[in-house]
C-alpha cells in the first residue's frame, strides 16, 4: 500500500498544474507547520529532532506551534536539522521557483 506522500509526490510529479498549486499552498503554511511538514517526511520524531538540534523536545514542540513566535535562528537551526533551508523568494519569481520544486 502507498503511502501519502508517496501517492502525492506521484501526482504532483506528473501534473505540473497540481504542483505548482501544491507549492503555493505550501508556501503560504506558516514556517512552523512547514518544518513539522518537513519533519515528518523525514521521519523523525519531534525527540529525534531535539537529539539533531541539541535541545529539549518541549523547545522542538514550541518552535512547531503555530501558537508559538520562534526566533528564527530557532527556524533556520530545526530545517538545517532536516536538511531543508530558509529562503525569502520574490512574488514576482515564485512561479518559476515552484516550476522547480
């Protein structure tokens, strides 16, 4: 049986509208529930993720809470650990950026 996200990055892979849209959703998430997004994919454990990043899992929990208004530094050092990077993209070059994606 298939995952989800495997069945997604199927459909996504041969539908460039839907890729597209997907990205644009995407983007728009909070950069918090993108990087639980991202942990998840990578299959780690908000406890796994604290072990990578040298922290507490509670600081894992409140870095991903949409409640919550980390600092970047927190951000940018949890997708380093998922190995995902922090990007500003211009609207106008988005569509082009997400061409990619």
């Amino acid at each position: 049986m298939k995952t989800f996200d495997k069945h997604l990055q199927e459909i996504l892979a041969t539908n460039p509208a839907a890729a597209k849209a997907h990205a644009k959703v995407f983007a728009e998430l909070p950069l918090s529930t993108q990087l639980a997004v991202m942990r998840r994919r990578r299959s780690l454990s908000q406890r796994d993720l604290a072990l990578k990043m040298k922290v507490l899992q509670p600081h894992v929990a409140r870095t991903e809470s949409t409640a919550h208004d980390p600092k970047i530094s927190s951000i940018i050092k949890a997708a380093k650990a998922v190995r995902c990077h922090v990007m500003l993209i211009p609207d106008e070059s988005f569509d082009q950026v997400a061409a990619l994606v």
